[in-house]
C-alpha cells in the first residue's frame, strides 16, 4: 500500500496487561492521568511488532494539579487544573492547612513537594483571583470539579481544620505578598491580599502523569528507525 503515516497519541493513559507505563515508568503506575483512556500507546506497540524502535520512553511528565471530583474520587482520568489558576493568585494548602511550596514553580518541583507532603490537598482561589479567571471558575464548576465556599471558616471546615490554624496561613501568606519575601521563593502574589469574608472557588487536586515525551525512534525524514537504519 505505499507509505504508512502513524499519527497516535501518547501512552499516558495505559494501565492495560502490556502497559507501556508499566514497562518504563512503573513508579507511575498508581497516579491518575489528564489523558483519556485512547492514550495508550498503540502506535508504539505497532511500531514494536514490526521492528521499528522506540525512545526516550522513561521520560514521563507529572502535573501537580489534576481536580479530583469528590463524586467520582477513584476514577483514573482527572480534569486538569490550568497553572492560569495559580498564577492568577491561587495558593496549594496541604491537609493541615499550610502551605509549603511556590505555587509558580515547575511543574516537576510542584509535583514533588506534593508527593512529600500530606494529602488531601487544595487549590484555593479568593475573589479577586476567581473574577480575573471567571470563565474558568464557572467551566469547573459546571463539572464538578470545583466549589464556592461563603468565607474561610467555610473553608476551614470543608477542610476539616480549626478556623485559627487556617487564618495563620492567610496572614502568613499576605504578609509574604506584601514583603515580596516567601519562605517557599515565591515571587509574584496576583490578586493578594487574600480577605477572609470573601467568596472562595476550592478545588482537591492531585499530582497526575499528564504528558510522554518518548515514542517512535525517526530519521531527519520522520521514518521509523531500526537501531540507526
């Protein structure tokens, strides 16, 4: 038949018996993922059967903020959170309610200092951020994914958190806004100060295998390789 175009999508979603996950990044096994159940990594595995090599299959990205939806906790696929959340002000408290990382940072850092800390764990978002994002605010809403509480004491027990200890980390977080001088290096503070009577858009988040970087091993000419040939 002439050329073959193999135009597939990653392996991000592959939980199946001959997981390419499972194969290369089998840490990763246990996480949800932003992709839906298509990415398996088909075209790989076609490309394998007929001789074709694969590369850089160990290089696996993770986002820090795949929403969970407390209706469907358990289910392998997450919304994504969009980083316009965070960089609009959103701030990530752990269980206890702390922080305990920049926000803005790279996705990898994020990740790793959630997967250090203590889960559950919240995007949280005051008025003035949620306006400046609305539309966003409203499309999670709408899904699930996202919920308004009245006032931090709203929030402190939604989080199941004394209203005191939560209020601590407000004030912490605004002083370090008004400073420019955050124990996490965090450098830009949109929308703050965070006010404790305002409206606030909360979100469960999760750190989540999002994008793959390796695949089908190709020539200058997009040709799949065997070996260097």
């Amino acid at each position: 038949y002439g050329v073959v175009i193999l135009a597939t999508g990653g392996f991000a979603a592959d939980f199946g018996d001959d997981s390419l996950l499972k194969k290369y990044r089998p840490d990763l096994l246990s996480y949800s993922t932003t992709n839906g159940p298509h990415c398996t990594g088909d075209g790989l595995k076609m490309t394998q059967k007929v001789g074709g090599d694969l590369v850089d299959m160990e290089w696996v990205q993770v986002h820090p903020t795949g929403m969970i939806n407390p209706r469907d906790p358990n289910n392998k696929v997450k919304w994504l959170a969009a980083e316009a959340l965070r960089g609009v002000g959103g701030i990530i408290l752990n269980k206890h309610g702390d922080r305990f990382v920049d926000e803005l940072g790279r996705r990898d850092y994020v990740s790793e200092q959630m997967i250090k800390n203590e889960a559950p764990f919240r995007l949280v978002l005051g008025s003035d951020a949620s306006k400046e994002i609305s539309w966003h605010c409203h499309h999670y809403g709408l899904r699930g994914v996202m919920k308004k509480l009245n006032n931090l004491k709203e929030l402190a027990n939604d989080m199941g958190v004394s209203y005191e200890k939560l209020s601590a980390s407000i004030d912490k977080y605004n002083k370090a806004a008004a400073e420019k001088n955050d124990e996490f290096g965090r450098k830009f503070f949109s929308n703050a100060p965070i006010k404790k009577d305002e409206v606030f858009n909360v979100s469960l988040i999760t750190p989540v295998v999002h994008y793959v970087m390796g695949g089908i091993k190709i020539s200058t000419k997009c040709e799949a390789l065997k070996g260097d040939t």
